[in-house]
C-alpha cells in the first residue's frame, strides 16, 4: 500500500536520521467502507441547497423545540446565557442585534457576519443539541432553523424554511467577505 | 495542493492517535485546522460548504467591516524559544539566542535578531536542513551585560515575503481594545514580530514593541 511518495519519504527519514529502519507491513485499514454506511456520514450542506433533505419547518414550530432542546444553553429565545443548567460553560447567542465593533470577534453574529443561511441547517443537524448531536428530525432542524432566522429579523415570521426556501434567504453580510489571497483562488 | 498528503506513518511508525490515526490529512503551510485527523472520507463540492467553522471562526475581520475568508496559509513568522517567558537568564554572560521561524509560502531565506529593541540587527544562522514550509531553527550567540534589554526576531522567506512589524501589523489589521483571553480565537494569524522584554534579573515578558 506504499506510494511512490511515501517510499521516497521514507529513504528521505532513512538518510536524515542516518540508520536504517523497516517500516512494518502495509497499514492495516481493515476494509472499504460501504456508500450506505459513509451515507450516514454524508450531511453537508452548500449555499447553494445541494445536500438539503426533504422537510419543513416554521419558527413557531421552533419556538418549543428551541424551549426544550436549546434554551439551557442558548438562553431564553436564543439571547445567550450566563451560567447554563448543568453548569457547563453557556454557548453563544444565536440571536442578537449586536453591532459589529470592527476586529472584535465578540460581536460577531449570525445576523451581521454569516453569508449563508444554509450554515444554520447543517450545523444544527450536525453538531446540536451539544448533548446528543443528530438526536433531531430533519423537520425539527428546519423550524429551529426558521426560529433563528425570524427571531434575528432575517426572515418573515410566517415564512416556511425548507430545501428550496433556505437557500433563497439573504444573509445581510454577504458580500462583507475578501479572499486573503486572491492569486490562488480557483477562476469563477 | 500538489503537495498534499493523506499521512499514515511518522517517523517509521503508524500515526499515534493522538496525531490521527490510522491516518490523516497533511497540506503543508495552512493552517493546523486543514490537517484533518481520523480520516474517514473525502468529498469533492463544486463551491465551498460554508460550515459554520469556515463561515465564522476562521475567518478574519478587518478594521474597515469586510473580512478575510480562506485564510489557510499562515504566513512567515519567526520567535525566539530561549530566552523567553519561563526560560530566563541566571547571570550576566555569554548566551546562545534560538528560536523558530517557518513560512507557509516557502523556504526560510533568512532571520535578522536584535538585542537592543530594534535599534541594530544581525543575521542568525540557519540550522540545516531549511525546508520548504517547515519549521527552521536559528540561532545567535549573546552576550548579556546585565542590564535590561528588549529581544525581537524577524523572517524573510524565497517568496519575498517580510513578517511585519507589530506597527505594519496593527496598521494593517487594526488592534483589539483589550489583550485577548488565552483561549479566545483572535488574531488566529497575527504572524508580526514577537518581543521579549528582559529585566535586571534575567526574567523574561512578553511586551508590545
């Protein structure tokens, strides 16, 4: 299971420590995964939708789902938490009016700094509740997603969050965004 | 990214878990994050996901309200290990100045140090090998007359590349209104010149200069 690569970086040790060694044999990675077991591996979601699962939500199917799953550490209606039930440090908000204050991280937002909308569904599903990650329907991720979106004024309040509705919503920051190096950034 | 590597072996032996194993991604110069541990997949995208990770945490927000994003290279950087906060000086003598410097962009080039703030500069010599995007050790002697002094280092790398000064830095990249907490995520590339102050006593502080 040797590539030419690793063959040459390892006459390259050889010589640099000036003894010779055997690697032991080829790895051992056992075997391929199956397409339906990486499947469950396979959540990410792009701007553009691709990846978003079939589903709805809305923030007052949120509301309580928030209430119950997130609020311990997210606060009530997401406005952040000093201390958390359990005792474990409080997460951030996920809603606030905070301005940006310039290099300051701390005043960094969902609603002043994220580009995409789409970010919210695949962290929630990916990584929430802290607890118990991937514990939540799809539906669910989708009203949490559209609770978010209306408690921080992104969205009507009415508006029902989905696969072709989520990638639609304009995210005020945008455009707010430079490459640092702009001569290696593939051609658009 | 024509030197990417997935890793399955360091230093003759599989990855220790705690480096990834049984294998890792490996993408000389960016950032730490990149290089992926506990390998399970790989997944071309036509565009970016935008996780919240690369939406938010490792961008970088500017003075003027943009932002950088994509910010994998770290860019050439260079501080001094010995003497440093901790390791201090015991008596006035003679010492052997060292530290790190490495560049995302390329090879080492060179590495001036001063011992007196700034005001004058030599060029430390480079321990071979000087690789590519790799850390390089230098090295100065010193002789420490005691009394208090101001320690600074600055790299060069075969790109052109100068790490800035902390002024060009915070000119460019603007300055927090406190001192960050340790494990805040600022500053993530914030590559300028490090400087150690040294008191009578042979104690060394980190100091902005």
């Amino acid at each position: 299971m040797f590539t030419p690569r690793s063959v040459s970086l390892a006459a390259a040790l050889t010589f640099a420590f000036g003894s010779s060694f055997v690697f032991a044999a080829g790895p051992d990675l056992v075997k391929p995964i199956s397409q339906a077991d990486a499947a469950a591996w396979d959540i990410d979601i792009e701007p553009s939708g691709a990846g978003l699962p079939s589903g709805s939500g809305t923030s007052d199917q949120g509301a309580p789902i928030f209430a119950e799953q997130c609020s311990a550490c997210h606060g009530d209606g997401g406005r952040g938490a000093t201390t958390t039930t359990s005792g474990a440090p409080a997460a951030p908000p996920v809603v606030s009016d905070v301005k940006r204050n310039g290099i300051d991280d701390t005043t960094l937002t969902i609603a002043n700094y994220w580009p995409y909308a789409t970010t919210l569904f695949d962290y929630i599903r990916r990584a929430m509740p802290w607890t118990s990650p991937r514990s939540l329907t799809d539906d669910q991720v989708y009203a949490l997603t559209a609770y978010i979106l209306v408690q921080n004024k992104l969205i009507e309040a009415k508006q029902v969050i989905n696969a072709q509705t989520l990638p639609k919503v304009e995210m005020p920051n945008r455009n707010g965004f430079i490459p640092r190096f702009p001569e290696r950034m593939p051609p658009r | 990214l024509d030197d990417t590597i997935i890793a399955l072996y360091q230093n003759g032996e599989p990855l220790m878990p705690g480096n990834g194993y049984p294998m890792r991604l490996l993408l000389p110069g960016y950032e730490g994050n990149m290089n992926i541990k506990y390998l399970r997949r790989i997944k071309l995208l036509p565009e970016p996901a935008f996780s919240y990770w690369e939406s938010q945490i490792y961008t970088e927000p500017l003075p003027d309200g943009k932002a950088y994003q994509f910010y994998f290279v770290n860019e050439v950087k260079s501080f001094i290990t010995k003497p440093s906060p901790g390791v201090g000086l015991k008596e006035p003598g003679l010492y052997e100045i060292s530290g790190l410097a490495y560049s995302g962009k390329g090879r080492i080039t060179k590495v001036m140090v001063s011992a007196d703030g700034g005001q004058s500069w030599g060029e430390a010599a480079l321990q071979e090998p000087v690789l590519s995007m790799a850390f390089t050790r230098f090295r100065m002697p010193w002789r420490w007359n005691g009394g208090p002094t101001v320690l600074q280092s600055r790299a060069w790398d075969d790109g052109g590349n100068v790490q800035p000064t902390r002024a060009e830095f915070v000119a460019a990249r603007g300055e927090l209104p406190s001192v960050p907490p340790l494990l805040a995520f600022e500053n993530h590339h914030f590559n300028a010149v490090t400087t150690w102050a040294v008191d009578q006593k042979g104690q060394v502080t980190h100091v902005y200069a």
